[in-house]
C-alpha cells in the first residue's frame, strides 16, 4: 500500500485542494465574465429590433403582443416604470402610452362605477376605452389593459383583473367578492343582466332566506346591482349592470 507519510503527505493534499478551489475560481469568473458578455450582445440586438420596429410595436396590437411575449420569456419588461426599465420605457415611448392608458381606465371606471358597483367586463372596458381614445376596436389588447392595470397597483385603490366562469372583469374598488356574489354574477351572465331569487333557488338550491339576503347586499351594501320592484314576471328582480351589454 503506497501512501504519504506524515505531515508531507498533509501538506501536499492541502495544495491539491488550494489548487482545485483556484482553478473552480478562476473557471467561474470565466464565465460570469462570458454571462455578462453574451447579456450586453443581447440587449443590443434587442435594443436594435425594438427601435426599429418602434411604431409597429406602438400601433401594431398584435405585434405588440408578440413583443411583449418574446421580452416576457426572458424575463425583460419592456413597459417597467422607472425604477425597473427606465431604458425601454424610453426607447420605445411606450411608458408614457402606457400610462396615458392607464388614466383612461381610470376614467371608464369611475364614470361606469354608479351603475355597475366597481366591476366591469374587460370587453366592456375596452369597448369603452376604444371610444374615449378615438381608435378602431382592436387597437387595445386585454394585455394592454392588465398591464397598465398593473402600474396603477402603487395608488392602492384596488383596480385589479378578475376572472368569473372564464370571463375577465376589472374592479375598481378596494372589495373582495365573496362566494354568493360570485355566484350570482355567474347566473347574471347567463341571464342578461337579470337575476331573481327563485334563479338561485331553482339553480343553485339556495334557501330563499340567503338568495334574498345576498341579493341585498349587493343592492345596498355594494351597490353592484339595481331593484326592478315592479318587475312583470315576479314583481321584483335585481339588475346587474357589470353583466348586462351596454351601447354607449
């Protein structure tokens, strides 16, 4: 059996290990060197194609999209605000459209909030939004809108995209919906806008008690629907304005 002896053989396994930890270091700095070389060639290839496809990016919703989904899977936002991508938001002018959007969605949803209580059909907001900015339907997207739904978040005034059966909606108020009020907007949807209590009793098997307890709530509570108490079919119905479709 052959081995060291003693403090020579000690020494010599210390050196072989200062060796190999010399060798992982350099070998590392190596490639974080070759990391961040590889990111600056990146970024000016991206910084090329975003400034020469600027207005595209900007007018073009579907390029835009395709843009935003290529930045996205390699963890590049090219709508951060300031202190997260200052350096596109102005190379592609976007920052301020986006936040201009944002003021507009502001201004849907407060204008809208008296008849539909704080939530509104993301169909709808854009319809709206379109309108108010004078362009042709399908020049804002849904990412469009969840985005700079996003950049109002610091305002804490509880503007955030929700999904009920499939359909996004945005609220604009600081309230979270609870299980009957989601229900009751799922059967509002199937019927225009126009629930009744047996509804819920027939389709959901609720008590009456609750049907009409939740019903009220969101009348006088929330003010997410309006009373019909001289309805022709059963006398009184409850409107809900978020799921009803609205012309102007």
């Amino acid at each position: 059996m052959r081995r060291g002896v003693g403090l020579a053989a000690f020494d010599l396994q210390e050196q072989s290990k200062r060796s190999f930890a010399e060798l992982s270091s350099e070998l590392s700095k190596a490639q974080v060197q070759n990391l961040h070389s590889q990111l600056d060639h990146f970024r000016t290839a991206l910084a090329h194609f975003a400034t020469t496809h600027r207005e595209s990016i900007r007018n073009d919703p579907s390029f835009r999209y395709a843009f935003q989904q290529m930045c996205s899977s390699i963890g590049v936002d090219p709508l951060a605000g300031p202190k997260k991508g200052g350096f596109w938001a102005e190379l592609l002018g976007l920052g301020d459209w986006q936040y201009e959007l944002g003021v507009q969605i502001v201004d849907v949803c407060v204008s809208t909030r008296e008849r539909n209580g704080g939530l509104i059909q993301m169909s709808e907001l854009i319809r709206l939004v379109s309108k108010l900015r004078g362009v042709a339907d399908g020049s804002i997207t849904e990412e469009d809108v969840i985005r700079s739904i996003k950049t109002l978040q610091p305002l804490g005034a509880g503007y955030q995209v929700v999904e009920i059966d499939g359909v996004k909606m945005v609220r604009s108020v600081v309230k979270a919906l609870d299980e009957d009020q989601t229900v009751i907007l799922s059967v509002a949807r199937e019927k225009g806008g126009r629930v009744v209590e047996g509804d819920l009793i027939r389709q959901k098997g609720w008590t009456r008690e609750r049907a009409r307890a939740a019903l009220e709530n969101m009348l006088l509570r929330d003010g997410m629907c309006w009373l019909d108490a001289q309805d022709e079919q059963t006398g009184r119905a409850y409107w809900v304005p978020s799921a009803m479709q609205w012309e102007t």
